[in-house]
C-alpha cells in the first residue's frame, strides 16, 4: 500500500496541520509511504526568498520532531525532484481551464490577492503529478483537500484512458476527527498558516502559557450546555473535535463527561500541553543540529527520484514523446 502527502512550507505548523495530516502520517508511516515538502507549492503567493528557505528547514524539523523517522519512511522535498514540474506539464495539457477555475480555494485565494499569478490556479495539477508520480493508493490529508484530491483522480483516470493505463487511482483519506479544524476566535473559518489570527490559531510549537490562554479565549457561546453540535454551537464543537484529535475518543464521549465549559477548556490546555511539549522538546534539540535535516533530505531524493524517474518515463512515452535515457542527457 503505498501513502504519499505532502505540506506546504508557508509558515508554523498549527494543530490543524498536525491532527488533520501529520498525525496519520506519524501513526501510518512505513517503507511505503513518502512524505514531501511542497516548496514548489508555496511559490504560489509570492514569497521572499529568504523566507522560504527558512520555512523549509523549519518545516523538515518539525515533521522529524513530530514523529516522522526517516529511517522508516521517505521525507522529500518537492524541488528535489525534476519530475513533479514535469510530470505536471503533461497533465496541465490532460486538465481543463474549467475544472481548475472551479476550485474552491483557487476562488478564495485569487479573491484576496490582486494579481495572482497563473501557478495559483494550475496547482493542483502539480499537486496531482505529486501523487500520481508514485503510484500512491492512499493521500492522507485533510478535509480542505478534498477537491483537489477528487480532481487529481479525475486527471489520472482521463489520462489512463486516453493514453493507456500509468497511473494508479488515488484514494484520499481522512482522520476519523479533526479533519478540519477550525478558528479558535472565528469557529466558522479553517484554522490556516496564511491567514493571521495571533488568537485563533494553536501553534505545535506554542508555549504552555500560549496554549492555555488561547483555548482558554476560545469563542463558544452562551447557552452553557455542553452538546456536540455543529449546526448551533460550532465553537464548542471545535473544541470538542480537537479534545477528540488529541485523545483518540470521539466527541460526543467527552461532551458528556462535562457540565461546565470552563473545566472542558481547561483539561483540554492540559491534553494539548501534555501532548505538544515532546514534539517542541525535540525541535529544539533538532534546531542545534542542522546537519540532520542535510542528511535527511539528500537520501529522500535519492529514494523519491527513482521512483518517479519510472514512472515519468512511462507517462511521457505514453504520450508519445521520444525517451532520452539518463546517459544521452549527461554525454
Ligand atoms: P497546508 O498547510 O495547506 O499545506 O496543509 C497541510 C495539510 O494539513 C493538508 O493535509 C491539509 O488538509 C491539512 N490542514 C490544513 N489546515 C487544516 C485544518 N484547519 N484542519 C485540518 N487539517 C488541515
Ligand atoms: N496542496 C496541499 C495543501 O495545501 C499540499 C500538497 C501538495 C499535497 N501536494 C500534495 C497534499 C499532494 C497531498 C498530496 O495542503
């Protein structure tokens, strides 16, 4: 069963990330499954250089520290790799202008920034050829990727039929809970990286301090009943979902251990402390040592090339273009 995901390197891990993704990543990993930091991905929105070379240490240190072990799994970097641009090349010339301007997020992102550049709307076309190039069964990522997902099976379907059967069709999974975690302060909207909200979004890397006062201010409402219910108390029910992420129970169980909000809030602080302070202890440690991560991410291309290397030469040749082979490019 091969499991490919893959994060953008835009900025702090929030706990969204790391229930709705990392998480499963840590619990699923084996010799099967490769991991990537999309750097391609975050050019998207204009970002300084310098920035994104530091988010990308930043982010390959807190995926170590959160779990990942590359002794068991593949962790890549995304530029790494030739054959994601590619690969995604071709399919941008097997997707269609309407399928991409469809997209929910493609709508949302372009609506706040003027000027947005072309990569913003075809990039789930390389977000496809990221899944695609290693044949992955199985993407385990979060609720807001669903469309994307949906589209990148699309592709490799259209492209199986047209030209002869590469790909393996993905299937997206999600954590049973916290799939989609939401605002601390704004219940309604996705807790995100790009978007700042210093209250509403819980850092893995926050203080103990931090943590409490955040989810201690977390918006719920005044009827004081502690119900799981999305439809009328979606601040609550936020809570409830991240309580559940944190300790494996579902939320409808922990609301009925509860009366009062405040006790609920603050064993929930308790929960996350206890469970984010290992991760932020290691990245500390990690942080001294940078030679780690130059290791980490020479031997993950190594293993992610060869893999894509074969599979890319199969969907060009599919489409009829002439194969070099490695030894004609380099003579
Ligand atoms: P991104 O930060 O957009 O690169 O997302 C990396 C992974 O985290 C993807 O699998 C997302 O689906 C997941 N993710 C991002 N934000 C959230 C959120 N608020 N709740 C749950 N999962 C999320
Ligand atoms: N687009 C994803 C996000 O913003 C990140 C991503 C890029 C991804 N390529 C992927 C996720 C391939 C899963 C599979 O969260």
């Amino acid at each position: 069963m091969r499991v490919f995901s893959a994060i953008q390197p835009s900025g702090a891990l929030h706990v969204g990330n790391y229930l709705g993704a990392i998480k499963q990543w840590v619990d699923r990993q084996s010799s099967e499954s490769l991991y990537c930091v999309a750097d391609l991905h975050a050019l998207t929105l204009q970002v300084e250089p310098a920035d994104l070379r530091r988010n990308v240490d930043d982010l390959l240190i807190g995926l170590l520290a959160a779990g990942l072990d590359p002794e068991v799994c593949t962790l890549f970097v995304q530029s790494q790799v030739s054959y994601h641009a590619q690969l995604g090349w071709l399919l941008e010339c097997v997707a269609t202008h309407g399928e991409l301007t469809r997209m929910t997020q493609f709508k949302e992102k372009a609506g706040r920034h003027q000027g947005y550049r072309v990569g913003l709307l075809t990039y789930p076309v390389l977000m496809a050829a990221d899944i695609l190039l290693y044949q992955t069964d199985e993407v385990p990522v979060g609720d807001d990727q669903r469309q994307h997902l949906e589209l990148a099976r699309t592709i490799a379907e259209r492209f199986n039929n047209r030209f002869g059967s590469v790909f393996t069709v993905p299937v997206g999974t999600r954590p049973p809970t916290a799939a989609r975690v939401m605002d601390l302060q704004e219940p309604t909207r996705k807790m995100s990286k790009s978007i700042d909200s210093p209250l509403g979004t819980l850092y893995v890397l926050d203080s103990p301090d931090a943590i409490a006062r955040k989810v201690k201010k977390a918006v719920t409402d005044t009827d004081g009943d502690v119900r799981f219910d999305w439809e009328t108390k979606p601040g609550l029910a936020n809570l409830l979902e991240l309580f559940a992420g944190f300790s494996d129970e579902r939320p409808e169980e922990i609301a009925a251990r509860y009366s009062r909000y405040g006790d609920l809030k603050r064993d929930l602080a308790d929960l996350i402390i206890a469970r984010l302070s290992p991760i932020a202890e290691r990245y500390r440690a990690l942080q001294g040592d940078p030679h780690v991560i130059d290791d980490v991410v020479r031997d993950g291309a190594r293993k992610a090339n060869l893999i894509a290397q074969d599979t890319y030469a199969r969907a060009s040749a599919a489409m009829g273009l002439r194969l070099s082979s490695p030894a004609t490019l380099t003579a």
